[in-house]
C-alpha cells in the first residue's frame, strides 16, 4: 500500500507544481488555496509512504515523478517544448525511480 501512497503523493507534487503556474497568470486567493491544499495533499500521502518505505527511496521517486509527470503536464497544457533532448533526460528520470524500485 505504500507504493500507492507515494504514486497518489506524486500526483500531489505535479498538480501542485501546476498550480503555481496557474496562480503565477492568475494572482487569485483561490488559486493560492489551491496550491496550498494540492501540496498539502501530497505532504500527507508522502509522510504516509514513508511509513514503509525508506526515507531515501521515498523522497527520490516522489521528486523524480513528480520532476517528470510536470514536464509532462508543461508540455501538454503550457505549450512548452518536447525536444528530443528534453524527452532523453526525462527518461533519464524515470528510469532513475524505476531503478530505486526494483532495488528496494
């Protein structure tokens, strides 16, 4: 179950990393709540994780998925560029958290 919890954790980490874009074009007090519950939201289910998880793999994956599911999400909502290199090294950091999975 921990691995769930540091999956739904990620997913915390890369709305809340979109939502300070948005509150950047945006400067609304609801745009800032947002962020705030969304990494608030993925704190929680990250501290949860690391029930079972080490400190170490934990943090690494939480920060290498949520690193790549935000270029992923600049890509496809904030138009920025999917160059070939851009895409290499993202597969660099997947390959990373996939590595520190199967050896934990």
């Amino acid at each position: 179950m921990a691995w769930v919890y540091l999956i739904v954790a990620s997913l915390g980490e890369i709305f809340g990393v979109m939502t300070i874009n948005i509150y950047n074009q945006k400067k609304s007090f609801t745009w800032l709540f947002i962020m705030v519950i969304t990494f608030g939201f993925g704190f929680y289910f990250l501290s949860l994780a690391m029930r079972e998880i080490q400190l170490g793999t934990a943090y690494a994956i939480w920060t290498g998925l949520g690193a790549a599911g935000a270029v992923l999400m600049g890509i496809l909502f904030f138009k920025e560029s999917a160059g070939w290199k851009r895409m290499l090294f993202l597969t660099c950091i997947i390959a990373g958290a996939v590595g520190l999975k199967v050896l934990d």
